[in-house]
C-alpha cells in the first residue's frame, strides 16, 4: 500500500524519489541529485525543502508499513535539523523508522545520507496520523441482509 502511495504521488515521482526498501515500519527512499533542486547554483546544494520532502514522504511511507497497518496517513508535525548540505552531485537517500503506534498518532524518527554514511545531512522527528480501517455496518457484510 506504501509503495502505490508513493507512486501515486506526483510531487514524489516529479522529485524522482524511489523506494529502495519498506517493511515492518521502516522505510528507505532515494532521490538523485538534480541541478533543477538546488537551493544555492553558486554551491550547487540541494534546496533543503528538496531534503525535507524526502524525509516527510520515507516517514509517510514507513507509518503505512507499520505492522498496526494503518490504511492512509498525513504528517502532523515534522522537526528537521539540517547537520551539513549534501554533497553536490550525490545522490541523498532516508531512511525513517515508525516506532510507536497509538490508537490516532504515529511516531517517526528519520536520518538522511549522501554517500557518506558516517555524516548524516539532516535528521528528523515526527509524528503523523493513524487512519484505521473502517469498520464495515452489519448490513455490508451479512450476506443474509
């Protein structure tokens, strides 16, 4: 469901952003470096709203791959701390973890990379919505009425 999520975005699929692994509510995604999104052309840095869509979509992807599988989700507050640019010309990918499901709210931490691993660009916390399955009226799903 994340992953027709992601690719039914066109803000997501406009940035190039591709899902490189999602399960148990932790999710990957990538976006290679584009000269259209940077932020500074003297430095040829990413625009940081670039690094913060990608975060905003991992963490929307890894609370729809959570195990309490919530069937859809919006962001109620995302906190980015930007640690350095990111490398131009490198690609930059994320990867967020949803650690705590309640009944209404999802709680999410993400860090993203270029390729040095070591250094991360920028960190994140969140906390997103929980939208349960609905729950079908007797008269949908008794045969007999």
């Amino acid at each position: 469901m994340a992953r027709q999520f992601m690719e039914a975005i066109p803000h997501s699929r406009e940035l190039a952003m591709d899902l490189v692994s999602i399960d148990n509510g932790i999710a990957e995604i990538t976006m290679p470096y584009d000269e259209k999104l940077v932020g500074d052309p003297s430095t040829g840095v990413i625009h940081g709203g670039a690094v913060s869509a990608l975060m905003d979509s991992c963490c929307g992807a890894a609370v729809m791959s959570h195990p309490s599988s919530p069937t859809g989700t919006a962001t109620i507050d995302l906190r980015i701390d930007y640690m350095r640019a990111a490398t131009p010309g490198q690609a930059i990918s994320a990867v967020a973890e949803c650690y705590h499901v309640t009944r209404s709210v999802a709680f999410v931490r993400a860090t993203t990379f270029d390729d040095d691993r070591d250094r991360p660009v920028a960190t994140a916390t969140g906390t997103f919505t929980v939208s349960q399955p609905r729950e079908k009226p007797a008269a949908e799903t008794d045969p007999k009425t």
